[in-house]
C-alpha cells in the first residue's frame, strides 16, 4: 500500500512546502496537500504532516522530511511482517 502523506498549507511557514514538494516527486507516495488538517495548536507550534493519519512533528522542517522517511520505513517493515 503507497503512503499517503498529507500537509497543512497553513503550516508552510515552517519549510514544509519543500518537504512537500520533494516527497511529492516520488511516485511511490500518495502527497496531498489540505487548506486544514484541523490540528491547529500543532499546526501553530511546529512542523508536522500526517503519514497514513499519523501524526508526524519535527523542530525542523528537514527533520520533518527524515521523520516521514522513518515512519514510512517503519510502516513498511510492518507490513513486511504481515506476508
């Protein structure tokens, strides 16, 4: 199953719009970007994105990036469980 990543434009402030769009170039993610992902005391305070519903936070917006790699890897192992 391809990850589905979602991001907040209201929290592009951080940087996140170029995590955005680097996760995006990679067709094996599903990247959507939201006007609101109704986290906004979250949205306010840091950079986060959803990872299949997940929330995903960093003090980064390159942190950010590395965290969704991590979580995504971490799904993937999951799943590799499953078989």
């Amino acid at each position: 199953m391809r990850p589905i990543i979602e991001f907040c434009t209201n929290n592009m402030h951080f940087g996140t719009d170029e995590v955005f769009e680097a996760l995006e170039e990679n067709l094996e993610y599903d990247v959507i970007e939201y006007g609101c992902l109704t986290n906004c005391g979250q949205c306010s305070n840091t950079p986060f994105a959803l990872v299949n519903g997940e929330v995903v936070t960093a003090t980064s917006a390159k942190e950010l990036h590395e965290a969704i790699l991590s979580k995504i890897a971490e799904i993937d192992a999951w799943n590799d469980l499953d078989l």
